[in-house]
C-alpha cells in the first residue's frame, strides 16, 4: 500500500471519528432535553400529556442517535480490521 493511500484511509478514519463524536455530543443533549422535560412535566401539571409526548420524541431521538452511533463503531471496527487484524 502506497502512503497516499495509507494516508487518505488515516483521513476517513478521523472523519469518521469525528463524526462519532458528533453523534455523542448530540445524543447528550438529548438526554439533558429529555431530562428538563420531564422536571417542565412534574412541575406543569396543566400540559402533561404535550410535556410526555415531547419527552417520547425526545427517546426516540435518542434511540436513533445511539443506532447511528453502533453503525459507526461498526463500520470503524471492519475499516480498523481490514488494516490491522489485531483489532478484529
């Protein structure tokens, strides 16, 4: 393998990575979304079913993220086994 292909593998490695940890940003503040719904909801007795609904939406945002998230971890495992058994 040349290094300019070494190199541009290393290059979507990191991009991949980094958009891994995009993913985590964005998955935690969804969980502090979820989290100041559901304190708005016990203390908004008047809105509670608006307040649950958001609160669902917010999970499955949630769920969805960490899905994303598994594929990625996924994708870098088989790329980092391809290149390197050892991490297989």
């Amino acid at each position: 393998m040349t290094n300019e292909v070494a190199n541009l593998l290393l290059d979507e490695l990191r991009a991949l990575r980094h958009g891994q940890e995009a993913l985590r940003h964005g998955q935690e503040a969804l969980r502090a979304d979820i989290a100041d719904v559901k304190i708005s909801a016990r203390q908004t007795e008047t809105v509670p079913g608006l307040a649950f609904n958001l609160a669902g939406h917010l999970q499955l945002q949630v769920a969805c993220q960490t899905s994303r998230i598994d594929r990625f971890e996924e994708c870098l495992r088989r790329i980092e086994g391809h290149f390197h058994p050892t991490y297989a």
